[in-house]
C-alpha cells in the first residue's frame, strides 16, 4: 500500500512536469546550444517563499543573493541579473506543482536565461527539471536529495532518472548530497541511540516518500528492523487515531519523513502523547525553524528532547575557515544563519563559477550547453562546504549529514556522521 501511495505521489507530480515538458522535443540540440545575445545573462531562482517553509526558502534566497553580490553581480564583461521566484502558495502552503511550472516556463521563455537555481524541494524539482533540460539550462539545486532525480540507485522509483531529461543530457546537478547519504546517517544513528523496532511515517510527497524509501532500503542492509512503513495525511484535522495505531505495534523509535508544512507538528506532538517513551526521528525536511519553535507555530518545548533531526547543514566550525567567513558576511546582511543558507550560497557559486569558467571569465560568448558542461567538469572545488567535485550524474561528492537536537526551541548541531 506505502508503495502505490507513493508511486501515486510520483506520477501526479510528473503529470505537471509532462504538461509542460510536452513541447519543442524537435529543438532539443538547438536549445542545447543556444547562445545568450547581449551583455545581461538572467539566473532564476526558485524558492518556497511563502507557507510553513517560507524560513528555509528565504535562507537559501538570501544564500544566493549574497554570493551574487560578492561577485559584484557580474562575470567579467556580463552582468549577473537574479529573478528570485516563489514556488509556493497560500493555498497549499508550501511549494505547488503549479507554480513551479510556472517558474521554469519563466525561465525557458526568457532568452537570457543562462541559469535556473532550484529548486529546494525534490517534488519541486522533478517537475522543473525536464523543461530545463529540453531547453539546455544549467540547474543547480541547492537542498533537493531524492536519489532518483540522478541516479538508479536504490531508493530511486521505476523510470527514474531517465524521464526528467528528455533531451538525453544531463542539466541538473545539486550541491546538497542525497537521501542514500541521509539515510545511513539516519540509520547510524538510530542504532548508537538504541533503537531495534522503527515505525516509518511519511508524508506521501515526493521529498517524504523518497526519504522514507532510501532509509528503508539502508535500514535491511544495516539489520535494523523496520516494524511498519506509512503515509499519513496530509494537513489532518488530527494525528491521534494513527498515534495510537502506531503505538499498537509497540516501536521504541518513529521516523517522521516529512516537510513541516505537511502537518508534522502536530502528528510530532500526538505520537509522543501516544507513546511517552518513544524517540521521535526527523528527516531533513524538518530541519527548519517553524518545525523547532513554538513561537513560529513550531513543537511544544516540552517536546524537544524527545526529537533528533538529520540535515545537510554542519556546525560552522566543521567546515573550512571558507564558511566562517560566510558566516559572519551572512550575519552581517541577513542576520542569524539558517539552515540551507550555506547551501544556496553554494549553488549560486558553483553556477557562478561555471559561467566564468564557459565563458573565459566573462570575455567569450556564453552558450549554455558550454556553461552546463562546466558544470559537470567540476573537479576538487574548494568550497565553503569542503573540497568536492560534481560526478557524472550531477550528485557532490560530499558525504557528511549533521545531526540535531532542539534545545528551547532551537535547533542545535549534535555531530556530523560521514556516510
């Protein structure tokens, strides 16, 4: 049943990704090739900016806008224009299938288009990447870790990764590692923390759904045993029928993999009033402000010892003396860091990065097929995230995941674990 739910998530994600994704497959190579006239090259950005993720969509904006303004805006004769888009709405509170597509039919009709930073959500980015593709724009996630958006491994779903690029050529590459590198994180440390029965819950979106299966096929290769895997409801008027099922089957740990806006703040807070013994788990998805403080519609603090959150963000001091001096830069425009920051701030310098390099610093044409191919030739970056290179999937080579508690409210970095 977990799995048709979530093969039923995946395809009416894709439904979108089809629709607009239908058109122009006879221009492929000549997309592929297009060369950006004038002197402005456009990168997009796509971001939930409104809605319960509205916090970690503005950290990885503001991320990339600080990059941009070290670069003075410019590479070398071109200059850098940002078009910050949201991909979220009201209505549903987080990201939106269709706005999404709006955003990337933004970016593949604007002829100076010559990059798409996006998008944060691995739903979000199953539905951009294919129009992208077909119209050769270099994308670069900055925090979408569903496995299947690059690679066959398992964890990936039937038909994945080959149906988000149609033109047959890799355009996506994310600076964030994947759900398998997550998910040993996860399993590693349910079992330091004495977990032997986990029960699974996850949102049945996309970024949930793929989460839940990676750590599940992690978890049977590590002998941890998973006593039940389900979907819960997005946005119920209440958690405690499915708490107390849960609590039936007698789980010492749960994993809750999920975004905040799916409704896991209230479930987080059922489950431990069901089973006040049981330690709650969160994915990457929860690793946000509005899940960790009650003052932003967060968990109760009475509940903060009973979660740990796995997040590819890192305490600043483990990573090079790089980030520290984001850090403070970050500080000083934007205010206190958060997670995801960094990641945008990457993303945005590594296709910053790759524009200079296609284009001789700025003195060539800039062709997008020459700035994708940059991007992949990506080798030993020195970064604020450590030293990686971009494989030939479009995955980092980077494998550390960071570990948090929440302490009154806040998230606290515990440790890092190397997947």
């Amino acid at each position: 049943m977990w799995a048709l739910k979530c093969a039923r998530a995946a395809a009416a994600t894709l439904a979108a990704a089809a629709a607009l994704s239908g058109c122009g497959s006879k221009d492929r190579a000549a997309t592929g090739a297009t060369r950006i006239r004038g002197k402005t090259l456009t990168v997009y950005v796509s971001a939930p900016l409104s809605g319960a993720s509205r916090a970690s969509g503005m950290a990885v904006v503001d991320g990339v806008r600080l990059a941009s303004a070290q670069a003075h805006g410019r590479v070398g004769e071109y200059q850098i224009a940002l078009k910050v888009l949201d991909d979220a709405t009201v209505q549903r509170g987080g990201w939106d299938p269709g706005q999404t597509t709006i955003n990337a039919r933004a970016a593949v009709l604007d002829p100076t288009t010559i990059g798409y930073v996006g998008e944060v959500n691995s739903g979000a980015s199953a539905i951009s990447i294919p129009p992208l593709n077909r119209a050769g724009i270099a994308q670069v996630s900055p925090t979408s870790a569903a496995v299947g958006l690059t690679s066959s491994a398992p964890g990936a779903f039937p038909g994945e990764p080959q149906k988000y690029y149609p033109s047959g050529v890799r355009t996506f590459v994310r600076v964030v590692p994947n759900d398998t590198v997550q998910a040993i994180a996860q399993v590693r440390l349910q079992q330091s923390m004495g977990c032997t029965r986990v029960y699974v819950l996850d949102d049945g979106e996309v970024d949930g759904a793929d989460t839940a299966r990676s750590y599940l096929v992690t978890a049977q290769k590590a002998g941890l045993r998973v006593i039940g895997i389900q979907a819960f409801v997005r946005g119920a008027t209440s958690y405690q029928p499915l708490a107390l099922g849960v609590a039936q089957m007698h789980p010492d740990c749960v994993l809750i993999s999920a975004d905040t806006e799916s409704g896991a703040v209230p479930l987080t807070t059922q489950l431990v009033a069901a089973m006040p013994e049981v330690k709650i788990f969160g994915s990457a998805g929860l690793a946000e402000t509005t899940y960790a403080d009650p003052a932003h519609g967060g968990i109760p603090l009475a509940v903060d010892s009973r979660v740990v959150i796995t997040g590819p963000s890192l305490d600043p001091r483990e990573y090079p003396a790089a980030a520290r001096a984001f850090t403070a830069a970050f500080d000083h425009r934007y205010g206190s860091l958060q997670p995801g920051s960094i990641f945008g701030y990457e993303a945005m310098s590594l296709l910053l990065s790759a524009i200079d390099r296609a284009t001789e610093h700025g003195t060539k044409p800039a062709v997008r097929s020459q700035v994708r191919a940059a991007l992949f030739a990506t080798r030993d970056r020195p970064s604020v995230l450590g030293t990686y290179s971009i494989d030939g999937n479009g995955d980092t080579t980077l494998r550390r995941y960071g570990v948090y508690g929440i302490v009154a409210g806040r998230l606290t970095f515990w440790q890092s674990i190397v997947a």
